[in-house]
C-alpha cells in the first residue's frame, strides 16, 4: 500500500486531534503529584505514561488498522510495512517532577522511513506537525527554513544520551563542538523540535543506532517524529558514525552538517 501526500495530509490532520487530545490530558495532570516505576536506578515511568500510550495506541489502531505498533512502555507489535511509533511522554523525568519541558509524540513509518510526525508540547500548547511532501507547520502554520548559517554561527541542542555511555567520546565531540560553535544547549533533547521556530539551528543526539532496529524502540519513538519534521522543514538529516564506529545523529543544513560531521568523525 502506498498512501500519496494528500492522504497522508489526512491521516496528519487526524492524528493531531488524537495527539491533542493526549496532550489535553497532560497539561491537566502533570503538575499533581504521580506514580513512579523505576525502569532502572534513574528512568522512570508514570501512570499517565501507560494512560497515554493506551490511549493513543486506541485512536490511532482505528484511524488506521493496517499499521503496527513500535512502542517503549508497551509491547511493539509489527506490521510489515507501515508502524506507528509512540512516545506518551518524552521527558518523562521532568513531567514526574513539575518540569515543563516534555512532549508526547507520534510518527508513522513505512519500513524504516518516517512519513507523518506529531510532536505537542502540552504546557504551551505548541504542535509541530509534518507529513511527506506536506511541509512542516507549528500550530498548523507552515514553517520553511531560512537561515543558513555557518557553525561558528550556530546554536546548537546536543542530547548526550545516558552519560555512563561513551563518555571519553562524547565529552571529546562535545568540547570540540562547543569550541567552534557560536552556543550549545544541552537540554536533553527538549529543544530539537524548535529548530523548525529557528531557536537552534543544528541537532546533536548521541544514539545507540539509527531507526532499522524497531526491537529497540527508544531510538525509534524519540527520533522518527523529529525526523519527518526536520526534513520536511528542509534540513538534512544523517546517522554519522565516530571515529570509534559509533553512532551520532545531526540535522540541519547540509553545510552545517559537513562541519559537524568534519569534527564527530575524526575527534
């Protein structure tokens, strides 16, 4: 089944009213007080975690039955060849602890590409939107990439990943980075989105793959609903591999990214 731009431009404008609606029920709760399950001795997980993924697992089965599921509080369910990917809550630690910096995001992929993107921020009400050959849009109006600048000129949001990982490698990257770019901002990802409002200009993750295993979804859920957005906003993105063969993901303009990748391959 191939679905073209204008149903895919259907199943994007169906799907925010599902991902407002979750995100109606996050803006209500997330200042009370929540319950915690600790994944391990950090990561946790609530209930509205388990409430929203629910929810959304619902509304989009019946929006579109044919796909499969790719989740990361749940049980992934895959379907040959097209899957939504849930993330209920991206940043979870701060929506536990009264920090209004999280998200909760949706994408559709077919195979490993992603073709529809949702992510809503609940406490200010913003939803960035994308679907293949559609655009980007924040709060339905479409954004367009105007700003080209080089890397000693760029704000750049870098999310380390977990720090007990490559951490002679990453922190290597990271002050060669900051070293030759304008201003870093290291937020754990919570300013990625904003590169379509030109808030940053470049995105840094430290990732343990690209989007190929969905038996891990962690990388899957939090990157393919930013991935449709960015490229749909016109920048590139690329899985560039370290000097020592692991993996960081970049998006931005494609000078940007050779600048970035100049430095993440040979540090």
């Amino acid at each position: 089944m191939n679905l073209d731009k204008y149903e895919l431009k259907e199943l994007e404008t169906k799907a925010s009213e599902v991902i407002l609606e979750a995100g109606y029920y996050l803006e209500r709760v997330w200042s009370h007080p929540h319950t915690l399950q600790y994944k391990d001795s950090r990561d946790v997980v609530t209930e509205a975690d388990i409430y929203v993924e629910n929810l959304l697992r619902e509304k989009l089965h019946a929006l579109f039955p044919e796909a499969g599921f790719i989740v990361e509080e749940g049980t992934t369910e895959l379907q040959t060849e097209y899957n939504w990917a849930i993330d209920p809550i991206d940043g979870t630690k701060s929506f536990a602890f009264g920090v209004p910096m999280f998200f909760t995001q949706i994408a559709l992929l077919k195979g490993n590409v992603p073709v529809v993107g949702l992510v809503y921020n609940p406490t200010s009400r913003q939803l960035f939107s994308a679907s293949l050959g559609n655009g980007a849009a924040l709060n339905k109006k479409p954004m367009a990439l105007k700003n080209n600048c080089s890397l000693s000129k760029a704000i750049i949001s870098v999310d380390s990943g977990k720090i007990y990982s490559r951490q002679e490698e990453k922190a290597n990257i990271i002050l060669e980075l900051a070293q030759n770019c304008y201003r870093m901002r290291m937020t754990a990802g919570f300013l990625n989105p904003y590169v379509i409002t030109g808030a940053v200009d470049c995105v840094i993750n430290f990732v343990l793959h690209d989007l190929s295993i969905k038996q891990k979804p962690k990388n899957v859920v939090d990157l393919a609903p930013h991935i449709i957005l960015f490229t749909e906003f016109g920048l590139q993105t690329q899985f560039i591999k370290t000097k020592q063969g692991n993996m960081v993901f970049v998006a931005a303009h494609e000078q940007l990214i050779k600048e970035a990748a100049d430095i993440i391959t040979t540090v």
